[in-house]
C-alpha cells in the first residue's frame, strides 16, 4: 500500500524538495496587527522578515487546525494510502495535538492507515524526518516501517542553534528585559538546543557572532557520530550568505554525505528572530 507523508508549514526542506517528492502540509497562521496570513501560501519568507524588521510587537502564531489536517489525511485515505504524519514539536506548539483531533475523527478503520508522529524537533530537523519518510515511502517501506524508523531518527537528533538577537526571544517572553540589554550590551550570543521533549534550552552561552558559529561546529565535532554517513540539516533565518558558509564548512570539516539547507518559517522564526542559524545531526 503507498504510503503518503505529510507535515506542516514549520517544516523548512526547499521548495524544490516538496515538489519533487508531493509533500503536502497544514498551514499555521502568523497575525500581525492588520493582518493574518497562512504560512507558506500568502506569506513568503522574504514577507516575513520584512515586516519582522519593521519593529513593533511580534506577530502571533497559531498551529494548523484539526480541519487542516483531516482534509489532507480523508485526500489520502480515499486514494487508497496509507498516512504518515510528521508535526513540528509539540514542545513548542500545539501543531501535534491538531494532528491527533483530526485522526480522532476518523473511523477506527481509517486510523489503522493513519500514523503520527512528532518531530520533538523544529525547522530543517523536522525537515530531516519528512525526507527520510518519503524516501522510505518510495522504497515501498510500509507506515510502520517509517515510524519506527523515524522514532529511532528522533532519539538521536540533536537540534543546535544559536540566535543573532535577544530581542525576540524577550518580546517572546522567554527571557527577561534584563537579559536581553545585558546580553545585547556584553554580545552574549546564546547557544540553544531543543531537549528530548523538544523544549528550547540554553546549552551554553559565548560572546560574539563568529564565536557562536564556531562552537555550533565544535559542537558538532564533539557530539556528532560519524558525521560524514549523516544527511545534516542547516537551518538560517534570512541569512543564506551566512547558512551557505557553514554549509561549506561542514563539508571540508566533517564531509557529510548531504547537507539540507532551509530557511527558517515564520512560526520558529517570530522568537527566533533574523540571524539565526541552527544545525542538526545525530549524536
């Protein structure tokens, strides 16, 4: 039985990589103060950090609704496939939960053919599951198949990033006033990952921009298992010059089977902030 895979807008693999392999996602919406966009139809990301650097309040997030998410699982379940799910964490936003009211509302025979799973990742390492997913769809891999697979993926994923300004993460509420000025003052660029339970940490913290990047690779280096067997994520908030060196980096340093590159979406990107770059791999 095929197998179909679908995700959400958080997921940021290239265009050309959801074309290729018929990748189809539930929107999350992103609100300004005139105005509430679906992500990824009629807001781009260049739209987006436009208006993120025009200042003022942040804009609101909301996940996919369950409606979203059942459309495109009925579309597949009529087909005649199976149904692979991959979420954004459901540490950092209730995209999961959309996920399981839809599949909730299925008949039992339908959820046999409906599987979930959440991601406890964000962005590119979200991105890493959906490609492993259709791959192994194309392979003729059964739902099961993929899950577990993925499950094991999951377990062994580390998601490191470092922002380039506290200014979201204090307009977020997830740090204080305080901490930003001082953070700004001294340069304190945070190292962040996300946990097992895919909640944002503070790994460690270092001064200056070219220090951050640095300890993302020394990161890698320490932590990584054979880098060079691995397809590596690398996600960048508007930053592709910045993303495009540490790509390059990755490969003379660790040569890495395949690198995928991602721009980060609104939803990560509203506490995030413009600058960011983050890495995933396997530990």
């Amino acid at each position: 039985m095929p197998v179909r895979v679908i995700t959400d807008s958080a997921c940021d693999l290239p265009s050309e990589l959801f074309k290729a392999h018929n990748i189809k996602f539930a929107s999350l919406s992103v609100t300004f103060a005139d105005r509430t966009y679906t992500d990824g139809v009629d807001l781009t990301r260049d739209e987006f950090y436009d208006r993120l650097a025009q200042g003022g309040d942040l804009p609101m997030t909301a996940q996919p609704s369950p409606h979203a998410f059942l459309v495109l699982m009925q579309e597949a379940l009529a087909a005649g496939d199976e149904v692979v799910v991959v979420t954004l964490s459901s540490g950092l936003s209730g995209t999961f939960e959309s996920a399981q009211t839809a599949y909730h509302s299925l008949n039992k025979e339908e959820q046999r053919r409906v599987h979930l799973v959440d991601s406890r990742t964000a962005a590119t390492g979200e991105g890493l599951l959906v490609l492993q997913a259709v791959r192994l769809a194309e392979q003729g891999k059964s739902g099961q198949e993929i899950v577990e697979n993925l499950r094991g993926m999951i377990s062994s994923l580390a998601s490191v990033f470092t922002v380039d300004t506290l200014e979201n993460l204090r307009k977020g509420g997830r740090i204080s006033r305080i901490q930003a000025l001082l953070g700004t003052v001294l340069e304190i660029k945070p190292i962040l990952e996300l946990d097992r339970e895919g909640h944002i940490v503070v790994k460690e913290k270092v001064r200056g921009r070219r220090k951050a990047v640095r300890r993302l690779l020394e990161i890698m280096a320490a932590e990584g298992k054979n880098l060079s067997d691995q397809v590596v994520g690398i996600a960048h908030g508007h930053v592709p010059e910045a993303a495009a060196e540490l790509e390059q980096a990755i490969r003379e340093r660790f040569n890495a089977k395949e690198i995928i590159v991602g721009e980060i979406s609104a939803t990560i990107g509203t506490h995030t902030g413009p600058g960011c770059l983050a890495v995933f791999f396997h530990r």
